[in-house]
C-alpha cells in the first residue's frame, strides 16, 4: 500500500500526503502504480464532462474535462511534453539537450509543441459523439501510462538522483510490477463500446518504440520529462486511432 500511496502522491496534487508518511525508497517504484492514478485521473475527467454536459454544450464540457486532469496532475505530463520539446528542439548534442530540459523557462519548440498538441487533443474529442469521448477517455489515460511505464524497462535513466528534478531514479519492474502496470493498463479497455475500436491499442504501443528507440538514439536513456511527452504523445495517438476507426466504420 506505501508504494501505492507514493504513486498517487507523486502523479497527482490531491492531499494524499496526509492519509501517511511515505518513505522516499517507495517513490523509485511509482512508474509501476502509473497505470493505477490513470483511474483517478480519467475518472475525474469523465465525471466532470458528464455532468458538465448536462447543463453547457459538449464542446465546453469536452474543455471542462482536460481541465480538470490539468488541475488534478498539475500539469506534471504537459511541464515534461513542453520540456522534451525544447529539449530535443534546441539541442544538438545529448548534454545540451539534457541542459535545456532541466531548464525551468519555457521556449518556443515547448510553446508550439503544448499549442499543437492541445489543438489535435482538443479536435479529435470533439469530433467524438459525447458518449464514446467519455468512455474512451476512461481507457486512453491508463492504456497509455501502462504503455509509457515500460520506457523504464527498455532504457537506463539518464541523470542521478541529484541531478534529477525530483531527486529519484526509477528502478526497473520486476514480473509482479510488470503484471501490476498491464493489469490496470488493460482492464479499461472493457469500456469500449465496439471491439473494432481495440485497434487504436497499436499506436500508442508503435509510438512507443518510435519515441524510445529516438531517445535511445540521442540521449542513450531516458528522462522524466521523456517519460510525461511518451505518456501524452501515446495517449493522443489512441484517440486519433478511435477517430480514424470511428469515421471509416
């Protein structure tokens, strides 16, 4: 339970520091639970867009319910998307580039990156009946984080725990972690409406291997800003997987 404790602690701004102390050993092993906040975060999303579209058009509800995410979060995935951006925007050189990412001041690759990725988030929802949004929204968040998760199998961290932003290096997944992340990763995807729509679960799995097998290429590891932009990137690559399917059957 402390390594649970420790995931929704680190991955969310919600005041579960006060349910105890959690020692800092169990915050290498968070990445693993990441599948797990997808539940909270997605279900606090879902909850906020139905209710919201009870009273105001879908389109400001779709809007209410990235919002709440953002809040829920705190912007931990964007902050490390509009990092990785700069980063691999600006930088020619694997120090160069770890140096801008660790560097607190956005730049012009973070703010077009953000701009365009909340314009395509924003789009493909809308272009979603308000029902299949809802529900894919409750499998998009934890597919994609189980997917993520697995960079921390595939690569070494690039920094220290010194170095790093929030002083902790991951440790690799061992089989029981392994099952945990697929688990909850999975189980979500009972939500879908259609078996034909399990087909957008090869994108985020394809840009995955394309974003690791970069940062392997550029940095011969990964950092926890690498970590937020695979999660979102993935994430926005099912929704556009569930468009695609949606428009064409």
């Amino acid at each position: 339970m402390q390594r649970v404790l420790a995931a929704f602690i680190f991955f969310t701004r919600l005041p579960f520091w006060r349910l105890g102390n959690v020692s800092a050993e169990y915050f290498k092993n968070v990445v693993s639970y990441w599948s797990l906040t997808g539940w909270l975060t997605a279900g606090l999303s879902v909850l906020t867009l139905y209710i919201s579209a009870l009273f105001l058009p879908g389109t400001v509800a779709i809007l209410l319910a990235i919002i709440t995410r953002l809040l829920v979060t705190g912007c931990l995935h964007e902050d490390g998307l509009a990092d990785f951006f700069d980063g691999f925007g600006g930088g020619n050189t694997r120090d160069r580039i770890l140096t801008i990412m660790k560097d607190s001041h956005i730049g012009t690759y973070g703010v077009v990156g953000l701009i365009c990725y909340f314009g395509l988030y924003f789009a493909i929802l809308v272009a979603l009946p308000l029902e299949l949004t809802g529900a894919v929204m409750l499998v998009a968040d934890p597919y994609s984080k189980s997917v993520s998760s697995m960079i921390i199998n595939r690569l070494p961290y690039v920094r220290t725990s010194e170095t790093s932003k929030n002083k902790t290096v991951y440790n690799r997944m061992n089989k029981k972690e392994y099952f945990i992340s697929f688990l909850f990763g999975l189980l979500p995807l009972l939500w879908l409406p259609h078996p034909v729509y399990l087909f957008a679960c090869i994108l985020p799995v394809l840009i995955w291997f394309i974003l690791t097998s970069f940062m392997n290429r550029k940095l011969q590891g990964y950092s926890g800003d690498c970590c937020g932009a695979t999660f979102l990137l993935c994430e926005l690559s099912f929704y556009l997987g569930i468009l695609i399917i949606y428009v064409n059957q």
